[in-house]
C-alpha cells in the first residue's frame, strides 16, 4: 500500500537520491574505495554535480510514478525535495 502524506513524500525523496548516488559510484567508480572516490569528488566537482544530476533524474521518476498512482501529497513531497537538490547542484555547480 502506497501512502500519501507530505511526509511520506519527503522521506521518499530524501532517501531515492542516495540509491541514485550508490548506483553511480557503482557503475563508473567501483574500483576506488569509499574513502578513494571522497577525494577525487573533492578535486573534481564536476563528479558531484553529475550524480546530483542523475539522483535528480531518479527523483523525478519516482515523483511521476507517484502522480500517476494520483498521490499528490507524496509527489508534492517529492517535489519539494527535488526542488532543493536542485539548489544544491545549482549551488555546487557555481560555487565549488
């Protein structure tokens, strides 16, 4: 059962971009360490803003699903956590 709460929707969007940060250090980063791919996001930052991106993009899937299954409170949610990850890419983009 899929709930529909404001807070449901923020947990879901706080946690989703994590999966996507995860799935991206897997997929083109595994063979560094944790500690490893901590640096080299320090020298690169271009790094960081690409997994936002991505984790960006995941939330935005999962905020349509949400709107399809009509669960707006979740996807409003959602949406506002999106909204603030994207300040953050924003942010990091021009001032890292």
């Amino acid at each position: 059962m899929v709930k529909n709460s404001y807070l449901h929707g923020i947990l879901v969007g706080l946690v989703v971009p994590f999966a996507g940060f995860f799935g991206f250090y897997k997929w083109k980063f595994s063979v560094f360490t944790i500690k490893e791919f901590g640096t080299i996001i320090i020298h690169q930052k271009s790094i960081l803003s690409a997994m936002i991106s991505v984790s960006l993009l995941l939330n935005g899937a999962v905020l349509t699903f949400f709107f399809q299954k009509e669960k707006d409170n979740t996807a409003k949610g959602i949406f506002i956590i999106t909204c603030i990850y994207a300040l953050v890419a924003i942010a990091c983009k021009w001032f890292l």
